[in-house]
C-alpha cells in the first residue's frame, strides 16, 4: 500500500511517497537461519534434563547460593521486598536456557524467508496462542491446587513448544508439496 504525504512550508509544496511494504519488510526482528541449530542443540538436552530435575526434584548443594530477590514469600517463613534469600538455582538455570533455547529455535530465519514463510509463521503462532489458552482454560476448570501450579509453569514454555511444532509441520508440507510439484 502506498501513501502520499503532502507538507507545505511557506507555499510551497512537497510531496512524499511511502511504501509502508518496504517499511514493514525491513522491521524484521528474527535471528539469523544459523541460530535455529544453536537452539535445537540446546533446547532438546534441556528439556530432559529440566523433566529430571523437577520428576526426581534434584536440588543439588552445588547450586545453593544467596541470590538477590524482589519479593520473597517463603512458605512458614519470613516475607520481605528487596533483598538477599538463600535459594538453590538449578531450576532458574534450566528455566533460562529453556526459555532462551525455545527462543532461538522458534524465531530464526529459514534458509528460503519469503512472504509465505512470513504468512507461515504468523498464522502458526495465533494457531499456538490459541491452543495454548485452550489448554490453560482446560486446565482451570479442571485441575486444581499444586496440580494446576506445575500446569502453569509448564504453560510458560507450551506455548513456544506450539509454535514451534506447528510451524515446522507447516514448512514440511510446503516443502513436500513443492517438491512434488517439480
């Protein structure tokens, strides 16, 4: 779509002309196509190791440090704002390069980017925003307690494991469908 603006200083005219296509396609925010290796790498290693950490709830002494807190509730214990707790880390870590990994792996470029791709993605992560509400409502209705605790810190990654199963399953057909086509 193109626009015309006109601006006018002391009578005299001048006219400009956008393209807000070539405004929007150069806003791309993706990392590179290599990042998505890097990610995947990652990402499946974590995700085991976090499934054994929190299955065997593995809380080695190694990771028990004193860490800087914003709000701290400690169950039968003090509450306070701002200040130093004693917390073990291996879950935050595992947290971080899942989240990070996830990241990596969802949002990087694919060898061919094109305005299909584009299309590709975007309807991938409504599709997996969608799923991922449908799940959690699900859940609030019917899971309860600690249960619905652990349902809620595994929907803070279900949403990028939608996308990024989607998304995949979505460039493979295409890729199918276009090799069957030469």
């Amino acid at each position: 779509t193109k626009c015309k603006i006109y601006l006018s200083l002391r009578n005299k005219y001048f006219t400009f002309e956008l393209s807000f296509k070539s405004i929007i396609m150069k806003l791309n925010f993706l990392f590179p196509h290599q990042y998505k290796k890097i990610g995947l790498t990652i990402l499946i290693p974590s995700i085991i190791i976090g499934l054994i950490v929190v299955n065997y709830d593995l809380e080695p002494e190694l990771f028990d440090m004193n860490v800087p807190a914003i709000f701290v509730d400690e169950i039968m214990g003090e509450e306070f704002m701002f200040g130093m707790t004693r917390n073990n880390v291996l879950n935050e870590i595992i947290g971080l390069v899942l989240i990070i990994s996830f990241l990596m792996a969802a949002f990087s470029k694919e060898k061919q980017e094109d305005e299909l791709i584009e299309k590709i993605r975007l309807e991938s992560l409504v599709w997996a925003t969608y799923v991922n509400y449908a799940v959690l409502l699900v859940s609030m209705i019917f899971i309860y307690g600690i249960s619905f605790l652990w349902v809620m810190i595994f929907n803070m990654f279900t949403i990028l494991l939608f996308f990024i199963i989607r998304f995949n399953w979505q460039v493979y057909k295409l890729n199918k469908s276009m090799g069957n086509e030469e």
